[in-house]
C-alpha cells in the first residue's frame, strides 16, 4: 500500500506571520529556516495523528483489494477524508478502467455500495483510490491542531542549536501528545 500527493496543500496550517508571532521573532532574518520548521512540525503533528490538516488530493495504491472493502469498508488514511474522486483498477499494461460508481465514501471509509461486485484485479495490476483529505483551506483548520503545530514548532526552534536540530527525545513535546490523544478520543 502506497501514498502519494496528487495534488499538495494550498499552504501551511501556520503561517509564517503567525509562526513567527508565536515565537516572538520581530525581524526577517530566520524567516527561510522558521518556514522550514513549520512545514516539518505539521508533518510531524500530521504523522503524529494520522490527519491531513489542508486540504490536499492524495492517492492510495494496492496490489489487490484490502481486507474489509465488501463489508464495512476500507479506512482511508491520513483523515479526514472529504470526498472520493476516484476508484481505478489498472492492469499489467497501465489500462485504467474506472469503477468508482461501485463505491461511496462513508465516515473515512470507501464501501462497495449495495449490489455492486468488487472488481478482479489482474496479475501484475493494481488499484488507485485517489481522495481529497483535510480540514479544508489553511484558516480552517481547527485550533486545537494549530496549537499543536505552533508547540511543535516552538521545541524544534528551542532546540536548532543540537546537534541534528532536533530535541533529545524523539517523540512529540507531551502537550502536543496530549492534543492529539484527545483528538482520538475513546475507541469502543
């Protein structure tokens, strides 16, 4: 299974003005290395959580079809899933034939929809689910997530001076952490 962006964010879920705001930067000097650290936090908080935070058109690659997607579906990931634009089964050749009448997009997952059959994939071919993913333009993502960013950001900036650019610890700074295991709520 393969991820790869079709189409990119429109832009980052911090920006630079803000970024740079919260870090309490009053010139132009670091603007280059603190747009870099922006994108890496919101790669890492988009890691972190499985989420896309700006909208973007991504596509999901399998050799056969997952597990789940006759019955109650495949969960599509990173979230939140906005819309299927398309189910295509491709052969050895590279010939597309396009089946996405036969599924829906319900809570994040693709369903076979009712009285639909799941389409053979052929020896050496595979099948592309591309899908928009994100909370929508940069403004609209929620704060709880920018607060993650902007606090993921703050430890890297914190800590550029380290050797590698990174803080001691690998995982996110425990605030973040806690954002995001809200943000999962509890599972049943």
């Amino acid at each position: 299974m393969t991820l790869t962006v079709i189409s990119p964010p429109a832009g980052e879920a911090l920006s630079l003005a803000a970024a740079k705001e919260f870090l309490r930067i009053g010139h132009d000097g670091e603007d280059g290395l603190v747009a870099d650290l922006v994108r890496s936090a919101q790669a890492r908080v988009e890691q972190a959580s499985g989420l896309a935070l700006v909208t973007r058109t991504l596509r999901r690659v399998w050799t056969q079809w997952p597990t789940g997607i006759a019955g109650r579906g495949v969960l599509i990931t990173p979230g939140p899933v906005t819309a299927l634009l398309s189910v295509n089964v491709v052969d050895a050749d590279e010939v597309y034939s396009d089946h996405t009448g036969r599924f829906r997009l319900a809570c994040g997952r693709v369903c076979l929809r009712a009285w639909s059959m799941v389409p053979a994939v052929p020896e050496g071919g595979r099948v592309e689910v591309d899908f928009e993913a994100g909370f929508g333009a940069p403004g609209a993502v929620p704060e709880d997530l920018v607060l993650a960013v902007k606090r993921t950001l703050a430890e890297a900036y914190a800590h550029r001076g380290l050797p590698g650019g990174r803080a001691p610890e690998s995982g996110l700074p425990e605030d973040v952490q806690s954002i995001l295991d809200a943000r999962r709520g509890a599972r049943l």
